[in-house]
C-alpha cells in the first residue's frame, strides 16, 4: 500500500497524505512536498487525534473540505474506521475544484477497495 499511496500522491498533486486508523489509534503520514501553509495539517493531524480526524468525516457527506489561502484539506471517510487527510496546494477554485475534489475522494476509495 504504501508505494500506491506515494504513487497516488504524485499523480495527484499530494503534499502529505495521512491516514488515521481508529481501532489502531495510529496515524500513517507520507510527505513528498511542501505546503503554503502548514496550518491546517498542525490542526487536524499533529494537535489532535485518530478520534477527532475520524469524527470530522461524519456527515451526510463521503468527504469534507477544508481551506486556508490556496491550501487544502480533503478528509475522506473510509470504510472500517479510517479516514485519510490529503493535504495540497490548489489554485483551482468553483465548479473546477469542485469536479476535481469529488474525483480525488473517488480515487482515492478506490485505493482502499479490495483487489477483485
């Protein structure tokens, strides 16, 4: 998994990656570049914990946004008691980042999903 996540990242435009396991209360981080703020990752990963990152994923929706200036968050709420935070700098913004966040969150899926 983890070469899929690194490749994932760079065909994405991914900073850090990081992927919380609730059962585990561990939190896996890959980072392959930098971000114009750090300010978000600090909040939602390095000051809080596998509960809360968990948690923040739990609406209606399969996904929650986050943003401060042109950084970042998509928290994807994924099957068995993880979540993963992807963490990225983005000029995109509108109808564009919106089409391009829901395919991210769809890929991304589709790397936990089982190999048929």
């Amino acid at each position: 998994m983890g070469q899929n996540i690194l490749e994932f990242m760079r065909e994405n435009g991914i900073a850090v990656f990081a992927e919380a396991d609730r059962e585990t209360g561990a939190v896996h981080i890959e980072k392959l570049g930098s971000l114009e703020s750090w300010d978000l990752f600090q909040q939602l990963v390095l000051f809080s914990d596998t509960d809360t990152l968990c948690d923040s994923t739990r609406s209606q929706f399969p996904f929650q946004v986050l943003g401060q200036g042109d950084t970042g968050c998509l928290l994807s709420w994924l099957d068995g008691g993880r979540a993963a935070a992807l963490f990225f700098d983005c000029k995109l913004t509108g109808a564009a980042f919106t089409k391009w966040v829901r395919a991210l969150d769809q890929r991304v899926r589709q790397m936990y999903e089982p190999e048929k």
